[in-house]
C-alpha cells in the first residue's frame, strides 16, 4: 500500500491544475513504486486542482507512513 509521503515525492513538482495521465506520467518520472502508480491509476478524478484534491482521492488507498 501506498504511503502518503511516497506519493508526496512521486508528484513533486507537479503544476496544478493536472490530468491523472499527466501525474501518472509525472509520478514515473519521479522514480514512483507499482503501489503509488497503481493508486494513481485508480484515484476516481481524471483532473486535479491541487495537491489536496489528489490527496482526498487517494483516501483509503494510503498507507499511514
């Protein structure tokens, strides 16, 4: 499972508002693991305002660490 400080590093420098593809892409590049790619993946908006937004997505796919 994902951890929110590893999604935190997989979208550093992310420019909001986004598209999940382009986090997605963004998250790849950051050197992201099969688990925060795949919860990306499944986060149910297919665009973000802010790093919040993808954060209330990803609840109950993340870790506590």
């Amino acid at each position: 499972m994902a951890s929110v400080t590893s999604v935190q590093k997989a979208l550093k420098g992310a420019d909001y508002p986004t598209s999940k593809d382009d986090l997605i892409s963004l998250a790849e590049r950051n050197g992201a693991d099969d688990d925060v790619l795949d919860a990306l993946r499944n986060a149910g908006d297919s665009a973000f305002d802010g790093p919040d937004q993808v954060m209330a997505a990803l609840k109950g796919r993340l870790g506590n660490s």
